[in-house]
C-alpha cells in the first residue's frame, strides 16, 4: 500500500519540481528584462546629458577669420581647435612638451623664429596652455602671432 501512495505521489512531486522551476525561470527573465530596459534607459540619458554639455566657443585667428567650435563640457581649448578641423577648413599644426601643447602654425601661418602664437581667453593672455585650459560655456578664443619677450 505505501509502494501505491509512492508510486502514485511521484508524478505529483515531479509535477511540482516542474512548476517550481518555471517559477523560477520566469522570475529569473523578468528580472533580467528590467535590467536590460534600466540599461537602455540610462544610456539615452547620458546621450542626451551628453548633448546637454555642448556648447559653441568662437575662435578668432589674429583678426581675419572666425570660426565656431563646437565642444563639449570639460573639453580643452586644444580640443576645440581639433574639433574645427575636423568640420571645417580650419589646419594648424603643434609640437607636444612635458609641459603641454604649443601651437606651431595656423592656417599654414608659421611665426617667424622670435615670434609664437599667443593663446588669449575672452580676451586676455591665457594663465595656462592651450591643452590645459579647461572651457566654460561664454569662452571666446583668440589666437595671435606675439614677440617672445626675453
């Protein structure tokens, strides 16, 4: 008689296991679902935080042309002037120091050798390099051939 009730449980007892597990298995893609979505949600924030953060910064070579660079917070003056070149007809040149970035040429204009391109901040001489200075949104650049003083 104790065979029978085993032998007549054991059906009910896999049927069980069987729920259980798809329980188990629906919570688990679910749970991994809202994950997926928090994931996609939180990366279309940061793309348009990312958008957010953009701003224009006009940059002036020694009185005979302007141009508009568009940067994004946190981005170096530096940055800015590779950012034009790479939308527009803007070209310049650097050589890279221990101590940063130092601007060669622009738009094919070399300094003579007692000369450097002086690097300006809404208009005033730049405290720190062109690859240090960290822009703000109102920042205006200049850039203008200057006598090295000795």
């Amino acid at each position: 008689m104790q065979k029978q009730n085993a032998r007549k449980l054991a059906p009910l007892a896999a049927a069980l296991v069987i729920i259980a597990a798809l329980i188990g298995l629906g919570y688990y893609l679910i749970s991994n679902s809202d994950s997926d979505t928090n994931d996609v949600q939180e990366e279309q924030q940061e793309q348009q935080s990312d958008i957010a953060n953009v701003f224009t910064v006009p940059v002036e070579i020694t009185d005979t042309a302007t141009y508009q660079a568009s940067v994004q917070e946190g981005q170096s003056a530096f940055d800015a002037l590779n950012n034009l070149t790479a939308n527009s007809d803007f070209t310049f040149e650097y050589d890279e120091y221990d101590f940063g970035v130092m601007i060669s040429s622009i738009g094919g204009v070399t300094p003579a050798s007692n000369q450097f391109w002086k690097f300006q901040i809404n208009g005033e001489d730049a405290p720190v390099g062109v690859s240090d200075y960290e822009l703000k949104e109102g920042d205006s650049l200049k850039f203008v051939i200057d006598e090295i003083q000795f």
